[in-house]
C-alpha cells in the first residue's frame, strides 16, 4: 500500500520538478500576491490581521487548481485509465498525490512565512511548526477538492470555472478582510458552512494570538471532517472519472 | 457456463452486458480465448471492442455474466497478470522515455531495483528508443510514443496482454514493426488480445472475434473466415462483411 503510494507521490514531485515554469511560478506568484498585501495595506495592525489569513486562502487555492488541473489531465490523457487498471487501488492514487502536493504545500508554506515575517514585517506570536502541520490540514482538504471537482470537469478551461465558484465566495466570506462577525447574519450562517472559515479562524488563532494546535481543535476537526468526507467522495468518483 | 476450449484458457467471458445509460454496449457476449495467442477482436467503431477490453482490464464492471482471466475471477490480485496498451498512449508528457516505463514497472510491483532497471532497459530497447531514453514524452511523434506506451505496457511481463487499437495512425513501416513485436511477445508464452478496425492488423492475428453491436457474429482463424465465405479471393472485409449479411438474415 505504502508503496504504491510514495510511487505516485515521486512521479507527481516528478513531473512538478521537470515543470521548470510551473516551479517557479508556483514560489513567485504567492511572494506577489503577498507583496501586493503588503503595499496595498499600510497600516500595520491591519496587515498583522490580514497576512495570517492570506497564507490560508493561498495554499487552498493553489492546491485545488494545482490537483484539479493534473488530475483532469490524467483523465483526458488516459494515464489515470492505465493506472486504475494495474494493481494500484483508489486510495494509492488519492494518498499519492496527498503525499506528493503536500510537500510543495509545505515548501510554499515555509517561503511565504518567511516573507512575511522578515519582508513585510508582519507579527507572529505563534510556532513555525504548528503553523505547518496546520497549513498540511488546509492542504490536505485542498487537493481533495481539486481531486473530487476535476471528475466535474471536462477540460482545463472549465476547470479554472470552477475556481469563482468554490474558491471566490471562500475568500470573501471566511472574514479574510473583516471579521465574519461583522457580516449580515445570513452571510455568518453560510460562512460557517464553509471550510476556509474555519482554517482562516485557525492561522490566525496560532499566528496572532499565539494559541497551540490544542487550542484550536474545532477549527481541526472541521477541517479534518471536511478533507475526509472530500476524500471519500473523491476516491468514490475516481473510477467513473477514469472510463468515461 | 462456457465450454472450455482447453482447461487453462487465457479469457473466459461468459454472457457478460453492459451498458452505458440506455445504450447496449455489450450485449450478454461469451467468448474463449485460449492462451499464447494473438487474438483480434475485429469491428467497426462503436462495434463494442474497446468497452469489452475495459470490462476484461477491470475498469469496466459488467451488469451481467461472469469474467475470467487465466482461470481466476477478475480482482485487484489478477491485476499484475495483465499488461494493458489503451487507444491513447497515455504517458506523462513532463517525463522523459525512462521515467515513464520505471514509474509503469513499480506500480506494477517490480520491486528489486537492478531487476527492473535492467528489465527497463530491455524493453526501452525493444521499442529501439533507447538513444532518446532521457527526451521527455512531450517531444516524441505519436509513433515514438506509441512504442513508449508499449513499452509501459510490457515492462512487467504480463502473460495477458490488452492492446486497444495499437496501430491507430502509424505508418506501415511502423505498423510492420510492431507486430514483429506482437509475434516474438507470443513466441515467448504471452496471450495478446488486439481491437482493431483495419484488415491489415486482423490478418496477423492467429484467431478473430468479428464485433458488432456488442456481440461476436462470428470466431475463428482469418483463413477460416475468409473460407466461410465461400469465394476464393476472399479478403477479410468480404468475410465480416458476410457475417453482418447472415446476422441481419437470421435476425
């Protein structure tokens, strides 16, 4: 089982490295997306509320367009057919590309940190590692996304459809910008539903407040919930994916 | 239950159905396929081949009828025994020639690694791409990675092999070459089962299954088809074009 898995995983890192465009773009576009953050917000209290929550929304968006695009391509070009036809399972196949995108997760995770922290200048009470493990959840939860909605699309164009449609209403309801709190009552009901609430609410807890994985177990556990139920569901299309 | 043939045949399908929505893919077809053959299923486009090579790789589960493969109910466990080449040539394109096929041999459980590197190297050196073993995917013509895609294929050495549609939109000089493949694959013990709509490929084949519609009209070696016919100058084509006459006569 192991095996099969860290296979996938090496052929997906694979790929990604000999992908030198796709490399850098992946470290470069976050490091704009923040700097932009950053000059865009001159004060600092502001941009200490707001940098904790970037980090959250940048690794889900890259993780669901980075799998949903590679998993549509694996069915359009027959590869994901050929390797549901050898003794690789489903659950290979999902861990193999959790493990393998987990890692450039973590790699991206760790530069935007750094950036800003010692770039930008931005407050943090918390402990790197904890903010990693965390950001491995919200990562997690991503590539089961991108895995499940790619069976839904047809080609890469629909793909990227897809990103105003999951993605966008996320990003504006999980109170990346002002607190959910503050929002009608309607939209706090519908944020609750979502799971980027929950992982914005979480960084923010262990990057500002100084909190511990401990202290945030709600925000865990939903988001666990979530990466579950997604993976199920995605291991459950990934046949029908594959023939059609 | 199907009549055996011999008692260790290669594919048993014995009157297995499926459908997609409403339209009859295959329709309750049983077949014998015995082992260290090349084996063509032969018909028109939408005739049923590449669905029922699904159904026999696994992908495909049938609505009904029962599968078997080298004596053995189709699982996850019979999944190393089968080797499988789909229309496409399915590769990753960032990759390059040698990634491609040791990805395809650890997937396939080839575990010791000098084992399979050499095993990598014997097949990249059948396909004769040996010289470009480091190119990525991406810059091949679709005859180099139809070679490659065998290779992928082959690298485990399955004594089944499943081969959709191989010689799609390669040149004769390619198509020659492949089936000098195909034939040393069967001196050496394997079972090939080849879909194709052309005569040209049916001709090299040891036994045919003529498709259409989802089921067999007809089984036999190319000389027995064409004699069935009952002209001397008869060529494949007359002989499938034959047996759709007697179907739609005896329908």
């Amino acid at each position: 089982m192991f095996n099969q898995v860290s296979t996938i995983a090496g052929r997906v890192i694979l790929q990604l490295l000999r992908d030198r465009r796709t490399m850098v773009l992946l470290i470069l576009v976050p490091l704009v997306i923040a700097s932009i953050v950053g000059v865009s917000i001159p004060e600092k209290q502001m941009l200490d509320y707001i940098a904790p929550a970037v980090l959250a929304v940048l690794i889900l968006f890259f993780g669901f367009i980075l799998t949903g695009i590679s998993f549509l391509r694996e069915r359009s070009q027959g590869t994901l057919e050929r390797l549901m036809a050898s003794p690789a399972s489903k659950g290979d196949v999902v861990g193999g590309y959790l493990l393998g995108f987990l890692l450039f997760a973590v790699l991206q995770t760790m530069i935007l940190f750094f950036y800003l922290i010692y770039v930008l200048d931005v407050s943090f009470a918390g402990a790197l590692w904890q903010i990693i493990v965390f950001q491995i959840i919200i990562g997690i939860l991503a590539v089961c996304l991108g895995i499940f909605i790619s069976v839904f699309a047809r080609n890469e164009f629909q793909m990227v459809q897809f990103i105003p449609l999951i993605i966008l209403p996320q990003v504006f309801l999980c109170g990346l910008l002002w607190p959910v709190s503050q929002m009608p009552e309607y939209l706090q009901w519908i944020a609750k539903f979502l799971p980027l609430t929950y992982g914005v609410d979480g960084i923010r807890a262990l990057m500002l407040d100084g909190q511990s994985l401990l202290d945030i177990g709600k925000e865990i556990g939903v988001l666990a919930g979530y990466a579950a139920g997604l993976m199920v569901l995605a291991s459950l299309t990934l046949r029908r994916g594959a023939a059609s | 239950m199907v009549k055996r043939q011999t008692p260790t045949a290669a594919v048993e399908v014995d009157k297995a159905s499926f459908n997609y929505k409403n339209i009859k893919a295959i329709d309750e077809l049983t077949l014998e396929v015995p082992r260290g053959i090349s084996f063509g299923l032969l018909g028109p486009n939408g005739a049923g081949k590449t669905t029922l090579i699904r159904m026999l790789v696994g992908l495909l589960k049938p609505k009904s009828g029962n599968i078997r493969i080298l004596g053995e109910d189709l699982t996850r466990q019979t999944a190393p025994l089968i080797g499988y080449m789909p229309q496409l040539p399915a590769l990753y394109s960032e990759l390059s020639i040698i990634q491609n096929v040791n990805f395809f041999a650890r997937v396939y459980q080839m575990k010791d690694k000098q084992q399979r590197a050499q095993r990598v190297e014997e097949v990249i050196k059948l396909v004769d791409l040996w010289e470009r073993r480091n190119d990525s995917v991406m810059k091949l013509s679709g005859g180099m990675k139809q070679r490659v895609s065998l290779a992928c294929a082959i690298v485990h050495n399955p004594p089944l092999l499943f081969l959709d549609e191989p010689t799609v939109g390669l040149d004769p000089e390619l198509r020659f070459t492949f089936w000098e493949h195909f034939a040393e694959l069967t001196r050496q013990g394997t079972t090939l089962i080849v879909s194709s709509h052309t005569m040209d490929d049916a001709n090299h084949c040891d036994r045919l299954a003529l498709m259409r519609d989802g089921v067999v009209i007809a089984q036999g070696t190319p000389n027995e088809l064409k004699k069935a016919t009952g002209k001397k100058e008869a060529n494949l084509e007359d002989a499938f074009l034959y047996f759709v006459k007697r179907e739609e006569k005896s329908v």
